[in-house]
C-alpha cells in the first residue's frame, strides 16, 4: 500500500551447531570475544534450586567497579598502561552514554582502546578513524581504534604521545566508567587501586535473582534439528518462546483470542517446574566461560531434562558486539548470544546483533 | 548522530507546567529543549517578551535519563507573520538563542527563506499549507543552512489538524527530499510530549527516510543551534571557541556588544 | 544417544517476522486503572484513527499487560510496525482523559527486551 | 524542473441503472473517493489525498472515470476505490462500484487501453444482440470509430463521440 511505512529495520541471527567435546568448536572463542555483558540469564527445565556447583560458580563471579567522572587520559597513562591494560583480562565501558548520541569508550582486553566519536570531537582529537556504519548521508559518527599491543603504539613514542595529548590536552574526555578486571590470582590490583583511589568508586557484587517456575508449556528440541526442518520450532520461535518464559508471557491463547493469538511453538512437551536464574552486571567473559563450563557438567549426573539453555545479554550502548567488530543501536541495538546445551554435548549457539552490525563472527 | 532535542516547547506563564514539561524532555531523554516564546502581529505595534532566564526555572536543571549530565535549556522566539514589515530584527532578537519565523503568505514563505536572518521556517501544521513549496526558495533555506521544523503536538490533539500535518510534511517531502527538517513538539501539556525514537519513526509517517528521520531530533537540530550561535555572533566571523560546559548562557552575554555591531547589517 | 554433532551454521538474515515493542501508558489520571482488552482497544483505535480500517485490521498480539504499572509488550508483524508504532505515537487520549504511550523498546527479538541495560540502573 | 511522476486510474463506474449515469460529476466522484479513502486509510490516507489528486475526467454516459494521484501513492488511493458501494449525487443515492480497468503512467497510455477496451466492449455487446436493428447498430459504431482510428492513425480521438472533447481536454492538462 506504502512500501515506505511497511519497511522495518534489518535483523541478523546466526545459528551454530556443533559438540562441546569437539576440538574445532569454537564456543569458547564466541564468549570470550563478546566482552561487554549486561545480563545471564540461565534457564534449566525439570529443576527447582539451583546446584551448588552452578551456584559457587556464580558467587565466585568477579565484581565490578563504578568509577565516576574518570578522565579517559587516566587509562592509557604509562603506568596502568604497562600494569594494567596490556597485561590483558582489563574491561573498561564508559557508562551512562548512549551509543548513538554520546562519545563511547571502551577498553577491551585484548589491549584496544575503541572510541565511538562523534564529528566535533573527532576532529578536535585529530586520531584517524573510521567512519562508523551507523551513519547517514553526512558522516557525523567515527570509531578510531588505538591497539596499545601494536609495537608502534609503545609508551613514549610518538604516537603515543599523540593519543595521550589529544585525551590529555585537546579534548579531556571525562565519563563515568563500568570496569572490571580478571584477577589471575596474584595480586597486582595496585594500579587499579591506586587509579581508583582518586576518584568516586563503588565495587558492586553482580545482581542475582532466582525464580522457579511451574507447569510451563516447551517446545521439544531435537539437538540434530537446529532449523527446526525436521518438525521442531526453528531458531526465532524456539528464542521468542524463551523471551515469552523469560517476562512471563502467556502461551495459553487460541487462534481467535482478542487480546493475544501467541502459543507455544509445537511439538511441545510440558515440565513441570523450570528454574529461571539472572545475573546482571558488569560481567566479564571468563566468568561467563566458567558457567558455560559448570552447565556442560550439569548433564554428568542423570537429568529429566534433555537440554538447558543460557543467555547473554551484551550492553546495548556497547561500541563493539563481538572482537572489535562496530556495534550501535538505531531503534534497539541488542546484541545477545544463546546457548542451549543438551545431554550429548551437543549444543546450538544462537547470536544476533543490531540493525546495521556487522553479521556475528 | 548528536544527541536528542527538542527544540519547541511553548512557552507558559504556569511555572510548574513548564517545569513538568522540561522534566519531561529530559526524562524521555532529550538532552536540549528550547523554550519557545510565540509573538503574533496583528497591529503594528509588536512586543517581544524577554526570555526568562533558566536559572529563574530551575535552581538545579534535572538530569537527562540514562545520562549523568543536566539538560540543556534554550530560548526561542517564534514571529508568526503575514507582512514582511513584520519581521524586524532588533536587539531584542539578540537575547533568543533561536529565532523562528512563520511565514502566512507564500510570499513571505520565499523571503523568509532567502534572506531573513532566523534559524527555522514553521511549517503549517494546524491549517492547510496556503501555497505550494516552491524548489527555489527550499532549495535557497538549504543553502543557508536554515531549517523547516514541523511539530507533532497539533497531530496528537485533533484529527484535522493530523491531516494537514501529514498532507504539510508530505508536500513538503517532495521538494526538500528530507534535507533540513527537524521535528518537535510545540508541546503545551506533559502528555504531548513524546520520546525521541518515536518520532524519528514517526518522521516516516512524514516522508521522511529512516536516516532523516533520526537526524530530525538529533544532528540537524545541532546544526539549528550551531546556526542560532553564528548569528549571535556576528554571523560566525567573530567566534568564541568555548570549552564544553554547560555555561553558554554567560558567555552568550557576554558577546553581545560584538553582536550589536552587526545589527545594522541585518536589514 | 545421537552421534556427537558436526559443525553446523546458518545465517538467518530478516527471518524474524515479528518486531517486539515494550510500552507503557501514561494516564493524567495515575490511579486509573485500564485493563488489558482495554489497552488493546485503545491502540486498535489508534491504527483506525491514522491509518483507517485497514490499518485497524493490522494485527498485533498484546503479549503482556500489567495493570499496575500499565506496561505492555506487543508483537506485531515486520510489516505493520512503523504503522502500529507512529499510531501509538499519536494517541493523545483514551477514554475523554489525556494520556501518552511512551514506547521503551523495540527488537525484532522478544528476548531483547529482557535485557535492555539501558533499563537498569546498576548502582 | 523535475516534475512530479502521476498515475492514472481508468475506471468504469458500474451502475445497476444506467439512466443514473447522467448523475455524475467530478465533484460527486472525487467526495466518493476522498471518503473512501478515509474510511479505508484514516487521517493518513485523507493527507495523501491532499496531495496531486484530482479526478481528471468523468463521462456521465460511459461512466469511465479517471482519476490522477501521485506515483507513490496509487496503490494507497487504489485500494480504496473497492469500498465505494454508492454515489450520492443531488440528493440521490445511486448504488456502484467502481472498477479499476488501468493503470498508467499518462493519461495517454489510459486512452490507448481505453480504445481497445471499449472496441472489446462493443465485440461483446454484438453477440448479445437479438434484434437485427440493434446489431446494425452496434457493427456501425464499431466500423465507425475503427475506421476513423486507422484514418487519423495513433490520434487517439475515437471511442464512442462523447469521449473524444473530454479526453482532449484532459492531455492539455
């Protein structure tokens, strides 16, 4: 009728398939590239607490700190750039900026410092970037990427030097910051610590919430049918269905109800009682890594449950979904990952991500 | 992208209702609102009010949601006008961040846009546009760098007046191709305001593309402000590189002698 | 016990058909209470307003609606969302009373919106 | 000066009555589609019929419409047209429909299809003569305007006589 009003932003998923036993399988590279996570969510059927492994695994989850008003100069300074930011496991999110409005920040651990600019400040600091993908007609977006790894890029050098005035002198960019630290064991906080101390911090133990719930209606998932080809629900039903147990939408509608028409995608079986636990936070990857690894020895003792799924939630004012491929929000900017792990070690990984990101890795 | 703004919300003699309102704005995450002041000339004789200060509003403007910065508050005259005689920029333009005209007649519609010294032309949202848009003076405003604004409000309060909204934005669609349109409110109550996403979807309901739509609340009223410097500032020739704060008020006063030296030169 | 899976991937570009949009409604009146037919009716009134009985006839699922804190989600298809959500956009009363529905988000994914950090405040 | 791009909607108003024919303006028409519209489309729909949409051309003894919009909007204005169930015209009610024969980028493509559909018309109305008289009659107007249009060859002035000052008028628009 209007071509122009029935148009609607593009969305992306990929699904994978593969066997946690197997040595290609790249799972372990998936979670440990998707650095900046809000939320986990896990969701067990036939489960009503959860087990203690799974739950010591969570209380060992890093904490994270909230640092207000920290000068971005302050990273990248030579002595938390040698202690800190170079000896890896160092995530940085510059919070309560809003991707496609502020200047984003983020550190990643790999050693990268990624800026999400826009024009003013881009042409103020003079670092070369890239346009940004979110960007239209004129561009007003930019992402420079500084690799302190890179052997041009050594404290001292000119380069350096370069990056370090603009933050420092040119254009003092100063916002809150989300951060967080893979402790190896041995202590070696002291920069950290010593950063901190100058500023208005919080340490904050990552939120939990735990709900149990009864007789829920689930689709049957054969783990050698991830497109659903073979009868079961493909991949948008099967994650609509788990958003609908996630915010406890009603599945129990028929085809002519007014209000809501949604069922539960067919075949289905019932359990009678899920477990449905959320962590949200500033989570770093690891610790996601290590539940990842609890859940796939859930299935070591025998289950009623043929399969278990985990969520994760990236920030959605994150500049990178995975690596340091461009993330933004246009109308939504979700950028998740699912895991559903069953009983073989089988397990399927589904990940999507905004309008105009790039297609997960 | 810049962030969100809205730069018309009218104006009331009722504090509170005005307090409630840029709460509002900043609640739904509009980082600059402009408080607009409307003067309509039916005699000769006209009155500019002047622009209350913000500090006299808010002793502590509140706080953009999601965001650790306070919102940013401007003032805007808007001189609606059937006579060219009307428009007179005097020095008391000059206390207005923005000025606004809203041009009756086509032909004022093409001198507005080819040399009145504002920031943005209204277009008609609660009657029928009474003349065609015509390519040259659009394409001249775009050239200026002077922006067409259409407001939302008129559309949610009747459904006439959403008609003539739709019909105005579209008519003018084809000409402008979506160059140089901000959207705003024109909001008189709480409940008329609404937040920045939806209208850049609704900017599709006006002919707008996707992209355009969003820089409607965000670049392109930057670029409005940006303009709305330059001519207090004595069409940009004179320009005072400011830090990033949020105390351009002093220094907007600050400048005014410089600004009053080009007055003259306006007409 | 099936054999262990091979590697298998597959990109879905635009295969979801629907768009999931959570909402709330503000009403001048804060202690009034609507219910969920009534929300419904309220934005199926919208579509007719704007976009007529063909627009009325777009269909969308009320997923959601809590009536104490009048927040909704809805699910609509890819094609009708620009139509629901500037019709949304524009209801400007319900029942003679001023109100507004101030969208929050919108996913082409019904998991997204439960975790939206832009939500939550983390302190 | 780039013009804007139109469409054209052929359409054949079908009445039971055909004296009820004579009932038609463009005013009358252009209400019955303006209200269609917005029944059908809303306040959207009622704006973009704000927009370059005009009825062109009515012939009140054929009962060919045609109607102009913009090119983006035809199908908005053209799903509408099956809605219209009645004309009401000087204070009579006349039940119709309105059928949609083509859609063209100029009035002059709408003509060619006229030519044709109406000469397809007549062939039709031949089998169903029953008197030897009427089927004179209908093989006569069906010579007469083949006949002219292979003379003027490509002027598209034929049709049956009334259409020809209408349609004329309409090209100079």
């Amino acid at each position: 009728m209007s071509p122009e009003l029935e148009r609607f932003p593009r969305n992306i998923l990929v699904c994978e398939r593969s066997n946690f036993l197997n040595e290609k399988s790249r799972h372990g590279i998936h979670v440990s590239k998707h650095y900046f996570n809000y939320k986990v969510s896990i969701f067990i059927p036939e489960c009503g607490i959860l087990p203690a492994g799974l739950s010591s695994v969570i209380k060992s989850f890093n904490s994270y700190f909230l640092v207000q008003k920290l000068p971005v100069y302050k990273l990248i300074e030579e002595v938390f750039l040698d202690e800190v930011v170079k000896k890896g496991g160092f995530y940085a999110l510059s919070h309560k900026t809003r991707i496609d409005e502020d200047n984003t920040i983020a550190f990643l651990p790999s050693g990268q410092m990624i800026l999400s600019l826009d024009k003013d400040t881009y042409e103020q600091l003079g670092l070369e970037g890239k346009p940004s993908l979110y960007n239209h007609r004129n561009a007003r977006r930019y992402v420079v990427t500084v690799d302190f790894t890179d052997k041009s890029m050594t404290v001292g050098g000119k380069r350096y030097q370069r990056v370090l005035l603009g933050l420092k002198e040119r254009v003092p960019l100063t916002c809150d910051f989300l951060l967080s630290r893979y402790s190896t064991g041995t202590d070696e906080d002291g920069a950290l610590q010593g950063l901190l101390s100058q500023y208005s911090f919080e340490v904050i133990r990552p939120a939990q919430y735990s709900q149990t719930l009864r007789i829920v209606p689930c689709p049957t998932l054969h783990p050698s049918d991830l497109q659903g080809k073979a009868g079961s629900c493909d991949p948008h039903q099967f994650l609509e269905w788990l958003g609908s147990v996630n915010m406890g939408i009603r599945c129990d509608n028929s085809a002519s109800d007014f209000l809501s028409t949604y069922v539960c995608p067919e075949p289905q079986d019932s359990m009678s009682q899920a477990l449905l636990y959320t962590i949200t936070g500033f989570l770093i990857p690891e610790d996601i890594q290590s539940l990842l690894q609890e859940l796939q020895r859930y299935f070591d003792e025998p289950k009623f449950s043929p399969w278990l799924s985990l969520t994760v939630h990236g920030f959605v004012d994150s500049p990178v979904s995975w690596g340091t491929m461009e993330h933004g929000f246009l109308s939504s900017g979700e950028n998740f990952y699912n895991f559903v792990c069953f009983k073989n070690q089988d397990y399927w990984l589904h990940m999507a991500t905004g309008a105009l990101d790039g297609c997960p890795p | 992208m810049s962030v969100f703004m809205d730069l018309n919300i009218s104006y009331t003699t009722d504090r509170k209702r005005l307090q409630a309102m840029i709460e509002t704005a900043a609640h739904l995450g509009y980082s600059t609102v402009a408080i607009n002041y409307t003067v309509e000339f039916q005699q000769k004789k006209q009155e500019i009010p002047r622009p209350k200060s913000v500090t006299e509003l808010f002793e502590k403007l509140p706080i953009v949601q999601g965001k650790s910065s306070p919102i940013k508050v401007v003032n805007r005259l808007t001189v609606v006008t059937a006579d060219a005689a009307h428009f007179r920029p005097t020095a008391e333009y000059k206390s207005f961040d923005l000025v606004a005209v809203y041009p009756k007649t086509e032909k004022l519609f093409h001198t507005a846009c080819m040399t009145f010294d504002v920031d943005i032309i209204c277009i008609a949202t609660t009657e029928k546009q009474p003349f065609h848009f015509k390519r040259s003076p659009v394409n001249g405003a775009i050239e200026r760098g002077v922006f067409f604004e259409i407001c939302y409000t008129p559309a949610i309060r009747d459904s006439t007046m959403r008609k003539y909204t739709i019909a105005n934005a579209l008519c003018l669609m084809e000409i402008c191709k979506g160059k140089n349109v901000i959207l705003s409110s024109a909001a008189e109550k709480v409940l008329e305001l609404r937040g920045p996403y939806d209208i850049a979807n609704l900017g599709l309901v006006f002919g707008l593309s996707e992209g355009d739509a969003k820089a409607a609340v965000s670049t392109n009223c930057r670029s409005v402000l940006l303009h709305g410097e330059t001519r207090t500032t004595a069409f940009g020739i004179i320009h005072t590189v400011k830090k990033v704060q949020p105390t351009t008020k002093q220094t907007d006063e600050a400048e005014a002698p410089a600004s009053k030296k080009t007055k003259t030169e306006n007409i | 016990m099936e054999e262990p899976a091979t590697f298998e991937r597959h990109v879905y570009k635009n295969a979801s058909v629907y768009h999931y949009m959570k909402m709330s409604l503000i009403l001048e009146d804060e202690s009034k209470r609507l219910i969920a037919a009534e929300f419904k009716q309220l934005i199926v009134s919208g579509l007719r307003d704007l976009y007529g009985e063909i627009g009325a006839a777009i269909p969308f699922d009320l997923l959601t609606f809590d009536e104490s804190t009048k927040t909704a989600i809805l699910r609509v298809y890819n094609s009708g969302l620009v139509k629901l959500w500037s019709a949304i956009t524009l209801i400007g009363s319900c029942q003679n009373e001023l109100c507004a529905v101030r969208v929050t988000q919108v996913s082409p994914f019904l998991l997204a919106l439960c975790g939206n950090s832009r939500e939550t405040e983390l302190d | 000066m780039v013009r804007f791009k139109s469409r054209y909607l052929l359409c054949e108003l079908c009445v039971s009555e055909r004296n009820s024919l004579q009932l038609l303006e463009e005013r009358v028409i252009y209400h019955a589609v303006r209200a269609a519209v917005n029944r059908a489309h809303g306040d959207y729909g009622s704006a973009v019929c704000n927009i370059g949409f005009s009825v062109k051309y009515v012939n009140a003894h054929t009962g060919v419409v045609l109607l102009r919009c913009r090119k983006g909007h035809y199908r908005l204005i053209w799903s509408a047209l099956p809605f219209i169930t009645g004309i009401e015209s000087r204070g009579q009610r006349v039940q119709c429909f309105l059928n949609c024969l083509h859609v063209g980028g100029t009035i002059r493509t709408c003509q060619k299809f006229l030519v044709r559909y109406s000469t397809r018309q007549l062939h039709r109305m031949l089998l169903h003569c029953t008197s030897e008289a009427e089927r004179r009659e209908v093989r006569k107007a069906v010579m007469s305007f083949s006949l002219k249009k292979r003379r003027e060859d490509g002027e598209e002035e034929e049709e049956e006589e009334e259409e020809d000052d209408g349609c004329g008028a309409g090209v100079d628009t």
